[in-house]
C-alpha cells in the first residue's frame, strides 16, 4: 500500500514539473514565490532576533511564513496581534 502512494506521489510531482517546465510563466511565478518565500522567513528570522519587541518570538513555520507570504507586513502585523492576543 505504501508503495502505491509513492508511486502517485512520484508520478504527481513528474507531471507538476513537465507542465512548470513546458510554461514560461509558471517558471516566472515559481521564481516569484521561492522569492517571496525566502523574504518572508528572512524577515521572521531578523524580528526574532532583533530583539524589537520584547518577550515576543514568532515561530517559523509553514503557516506563518504563508500568512506573511501572501499578506505581506500586514501578515507579519497579523501575527504579532495573534501574538498578543493568545499570549
């Protein structure tokens, strides 16, 4: 059974990576989001180490470099208020 989802997995990720390949604009926005992607952890990693504010850490993980990835600084406004408000 295992070897069943690996190989709907693999095949799945072959066939993600013909259609990004075959379209010039898919590989324009792949490179867009990688982008985007590496600016968001960059700048979760300098405020937690910045020492900005203090007594506030935000962790860095998939769902919170998405929230910043798609919403920009007001994701990262977002976060902290989830921040304060749960702690």
């Amino acid at each position: 059974m295992k070897l069943m989802w690996a190989l709907i997995l693999g095949i799945s990720i072959l066939g993600l990576v013909i259609v990004i390949v075959r379209n010039r604009l898919s590989i324009r926005l792949l490179k867009q989001f990688v982008l985007h992607l590496a600016a968001a952890a960059l700048v979760i990693y300098a405020f937690n180490y910045s020492g900005w504010v203090a007594d506030l850490h935000i962790p860095l993980n998939a769902v919170t470099i998405a929230a910043i990835v798609m919403l920009g600084i007001p994701g990262v406004l977002m976060i902290i208020g989830l921040q304060w408000t749960i702690l």
